[in-house]
C-alpha cells in the first residue's frame, strides 16, 4: 500500500474507492485512516477528506454526506438538489451577516474616504441582498417536491 501512496495522492486513493460504493453506501472512518494512512480526527486527515470531496464530485459525480462520529454516507443522486440548498443557505447566511455589518456600521464617525468606500459597498450589498432573496425563493420553490413551482411547464397556459 505505501508504494501505491507514493505514487497517487491520499485523496485520488481515496476518492477511487469511494466512487466504486454505491449510492447510500457508508464508509466508516477506520475504514478512511486505513486507506489513507491518517488518524481520525486529525488536520490531515480533515484536510484529505476536503480533497477527496471535490474529487469525488468532480470527476465521480459523487458527494459525501457526513454521519457524525461514524463515518460518510454516498448521496444518492435525487437528494443532490437538497445539499445543493443547504449550500445555498449558508452562503446566504454569510451574506446576511455582511449585510449586517454593513447596516450597523458607524458611518457619522467614518472619514470622508470611509463614507465614500461604504457607500458604494453597500449600494451594491443592497442589489446583491435583494438578487439573492429572490433566489432563495426561487430554489426553494424549484427544489421543493411537494410544491408545483408557478413556472413549471404543467402550469404554463399557452393560448
């Protein structure tokens, strides 16, 4: 196995045996160390799972989701949109955050370079906020099983 490391990167070995699991098949976190020759729990170790990830859904079309304390669950393909929400959401969650910032900011006590830097920022923090509220929605919608989004196909009458 050493030989076979010296030549691949951890994570290529990694990502090859993951992508032959099927979907909703688990890999244990023994089962990882051993693969990679790394301890559980360990920045190396966090750090070739974080490499393997984007290989595996780059060239594998796969993704990992975590079982906390045992291991990684292989996504099965129709729950792809769901974690590519719960993505979505963070990162607007993050910019809700800026926003934030932004609006709370001491402006009255800024210099004049300051307030001019803030003002453009923030107009364009503003739009973006806005652009992304509307796409929150808008995936929720799309993503949402049990609801019929007013732009399906089903729903548009062509007269």
């Amino acid at each position: 196995m050493n030989e076979v490391l010296d030549n691949k990167k951890k994570s290529e070995i990694l990502a090859e045996e993951i992508s032959k699991l099927n979907y909703g098949d688990i890999i244990l976190h023994s089962q990882i160390a051993e693969i990679i020759q790394e301890d559980y729990g360990s920045n190396k170790y966090r750090s070739e799972i974080d490499r393997t990830k984007k290989i595996l859904l780059k060239k594998y079309n796969k993704i990992l989701k975590s079982i906390k304390g045992d291991g990684y669950r292989v996504v099965k393909p129709d729950d792809f949109v769901g974690e590519s929400l719960g993505h979505y959401k963070r990162g607007f969650n993050e910019m809700q955050k800026g926003q934030d910032i932004l609006t709370n900011a001491p402006v009255k006590d800024m210099t004049d370079e300051g307030r001019t830097i803030f003002r453009r920022v923030y107009d364009r923090a503003v739009i973006l906020n806005a652009s992304m509220q509307g796409a929150v929605v808008e995936l929720k919608a799309l993503g949402d099983k049990k609801k019929q989004h007013p732009m399906a196909v089903e729903n548009v009458k062509v007269h």
